[in-house]
C-alpha cells in the first residue's frame, strides 16, 4: 500500500492576508506557524537555512533590525504545490525613516504549510540608504 500524498491546497485570499499581517505584527511564532518544521528559507542572496529553530533566529534577527514593515500584495498564482506573489514592502528603519522596495516570493506548499519560502528581493535600500536616487553627475 502506497502512500498518500497530502491534498494540494492553493490558499485563498485570508491565508495571504493572514500571513502577511503575521509578518508585519514581526510575530516570530506566528510566522512559523504557517511553515513545516523542516522547511527552508531564503531571503534575498542570503543562504537557504532549514528548520524552525534556524528560521526563527534569522528572523527575529531581522525584524530586531527594523522598526516596523508593511507589506502590499499585488498579484498571487499558484501551479500545482508552488505559489507566488508579488508586492512591495515599505520598511520603517529605527530612525523612523521609509523605504519601500519591490518583492517576489516563492513557495512550495506541503499541505497547506510553506515547505520551501523563497524571498526574491534587493533591501539594500534599507541599510544603505536610498539606491533608487541617481548618483550625483549621473543623469540616469
């Protein structure tokens, strides 16, 4: 007798927004709550970390070097276990000045927990101040 795979569950727009909403609070637990135990996660170029534990202290470490996020979810698909979306994140850094910066983000769903989140992003910005304007004698 075979196994039985778990049911491909494509989330709805309250997972998404709960999730997000989740981050944004900077809930370390709850963040891990919508993943497995032994999932991996990247954010942007840094290495993929595995397990609770790993993601946690990533985390955390992370969201002690901001003072606040907010994200926009723009657009979502979904492809059989994988899902995506697309947004903007504005970040309040502990000066209390904004940066916003464009995101992507890739899951690959085991039931309806995150086995693999993949955050496509450039925050430099956010610690290197604002990239986005031209250097000075660069019209461009």
């Amino acid at each position: 007798m075979g196994v039985t795979p778990e049911p491909v569950v494509e989330p709805d727009h309250a997972w998404w927004k709960g999730l997000f909403a989740t981050i944004d609070a900077r809930d370390v637990p709850g963040f891990l709550s919508f993943l497995t135990p032994d999932a991996q996660f990247r954010f942007g170029n840094a290495p993929t970390i595995v397990g609770h534990q790993a993601i946690d202290a990533a985390v955390a470490g992370f969201f002690a070097s901001i003072a606040a996020c907010r994200h926009q979810l723009l657009r979502t698909w979904a492809a059989g276990t994988a899902v995506a979306c697309e947004g903007a994140v504005a970040y309040t850094r502990h000066d209390g000045s904004t940066v916003t910066v464009p995101f992507a983000n890739v899951f690959e769903l085991r039931g309806a927990k995150i086995a693999a989140y993949r955050i496509y992003i450039d925050n430099s910005p956010l610690f290197h101040g604002d990239l986005t304007a031209p250097a000075a004698g660069n019209p461009n």
